[in-house]
C-alpha cells in the first residue's frame, strides 16, 4: 500500500524547520539545504514542496498572515468587552495577548526578518502590503464589533501600527510585557 502524506503537514514542517534556522541565520544566510536538514529531509524532497527558497518565503508570509488573523478573530470572539472595567483595558488585554500570546501557541517567530526582506524582494513585498491590508481590514472589522460605529479607518491602522511596533520589539526582546497606557490613550476611541 502506498504511503500516505498529508502534503499540508510536510508544508508545515518545513516552514517550522524554517523558522527554526532564523534562531541562528539570518533569512539571508538560510539555505534550502539548511532547511530539509532541519526538517529531517533531503534537499530533492523539500523541492517537492518549494521550488524555490522564494517560493518557501512567500507561503511563510501567507502562514503569518493566516495565523494571526486567525488568532486575533479569534481573540475578539472569545473576550467580551462587558467582562473589562472599560474599552481601554480591554484593548490593553488584546494587546497583551498579541505581545505574550497563549501558552502552548505556536507563533511565527519570524515576522520581521520578512519585513526586512520585503524590501529586497518585490514579491515578498507584495505579500508584506497584502498581509497589512489585510490586518487593517481584521482590525477594521474587530474595533466595530467593540465600539460600533465610532471606530475609524484610522483606529484600525493605528491598531496595525502597535501591532506591528509590539512585533518588532518582541522579537528583539526588548518588549517589558506591559503595553503603556499613554499609548492606548492616543486614540480618543480607546477612552469610550
């Protein structure tokens, strides 16, 4: 009987074998080599599943995108606004969630090592505007379900902004873990 893969787990893996080259290399240093080493493959059959270390870096980008969508809708269906003292602290909440995360969550940890490279490679830094837009649009949508009407286009790309500043400092361990309430208070619908 033939063997049986489940191609989207083997995608998975390579892509966390990926990630798990950039804790030593940077994106720029990583071979595909290096990667089906890490994942416990050959070179030819990580090939089956990226022709190419572009084509891997854009389905990492895809992944990022998809996870933490996924994870902030999630988020936000999960914890009522009725549950905090006011809309700040709620907000505070999401943001500690998008800075700490949940435990046992598998986060993508190499966000801004494609951020950087979206500015030498035009295809990543399609899929980089993309999945902003995208994250402008999810944020667009979760503030509306918190405060209605009120929240603005603009709300929702300050949300992008702190979302992705929160990014840039975790991943450079600088982040104290506590989201500065002067902050939160720059937008007048976190007051509400």
């Amino acid at each position: 009987m033939p063997l049986v893969v489940d191609k989207e787990e083997e995608r998975k893996k390579i892509l966390r074998a990926f990630e798990s080259c950039l804790k030593e290399k940077p994106v720029f240093s990583v071979s595909l080599r290096d990667i089906a080493k890490e994942a416990g493959m050959t070179h030819p059959k990580l090939l089956n599943y990226f022709q190419s270390k572009d084509d891997l870096v854009l389905a990492y980008c895809d992944y990022i995108k998809n996870f933490m969508s996924e994870h902030c809708r999630t988020w936000f269906r999960e914890h009522s606004p009725a549950n905090y003292t006011n809309k700040k602290t709620y907000m505070n909440a999401f943001m500690q969630y998008v800075a700490e995360g949940k435990e046992g969550e598998e986060r993508p940890i190499a966000t801004v090592q494609t951020y950087v490279l979206a500015r030498y490679n035009a295809d990543v830094e399609r899929m980089v505007k993309e999945e902003f837009l995208s994250w402008r649009a999810l944020m667009k949508e979760c503030l509306v379900s918190v405060f209605g009407e009120d929240a603005t286009d603009a709300d929702s790309e300050y949300m992008m902004i702190l979302i992705a500043g929160v990014f840039v400092c975790r991943y450079n361990g600088v982040l104290s873990g506590k989201i500065n309430d002067t902050l939160m208070s720059a937008s007048g619908l976190f007051q509400k």
